[in-house]
C-alpha cells in the first residue's frame, strides 16, 4: 500500500521549501507535489459605485449642508 504524508511548510528565502519525511529512507525516490494557495483577487468598483456607497452614508447631507459646516468651521478660527 502507498503512503502519503501531507506537510505544510513555508517558503524559505529564495523560493524554496524544506521538508522532512521521517518514513524514507536516504535514497528513496519520492513524488513531491505543491499546492499553492489561492489568492483572491481585488474586487474592482466602478466609481460610480464609490460615488453611491459614499451617497449612502451620508444620505442627507447636500452641497448646502457642507458649505454651511465648512462655514461655520471658518468662523470658529475667528472666534
């Protein structure tokens, strides 16, 4: 019957990988397979998306709103 040892490791500087298989033997031919990890990939967002998610955090807020904070913020430095 064929053994088979599952091992993780890490990659090593220099893209490399050290294992150890107690059960061989100095000789031994073995079958080495890597499995790499998937990797998502980034989620591209259109701006639009951008421009309506940020809509939605601030649903209430208008151009009048923000001008009348950033005024007043203006003449607090004032004060």
């Amino acid at each position: 019957m064929q053994s088979t040892l599952h091992i993780t490791t890490k990659v090593l500087p220099g893209n490399k990988i050290e294992i150890q298989v107690p059960e061989a033997q100095i000789g031994d031919s073995v079958d080495v397979f890597v499995v790499l990890p998937e990797k998502a990939e980034p989620k591209r967002r259109s701006v639009l998306d951008i421009i309506e998610e940020s809509r939605k955090r601030h649903p209430s807020r208008t151009a009048e709103d923000i001008d009348r904070q950033l005024q007043e913020e203006r003449e607090s430095w004032d004060s």
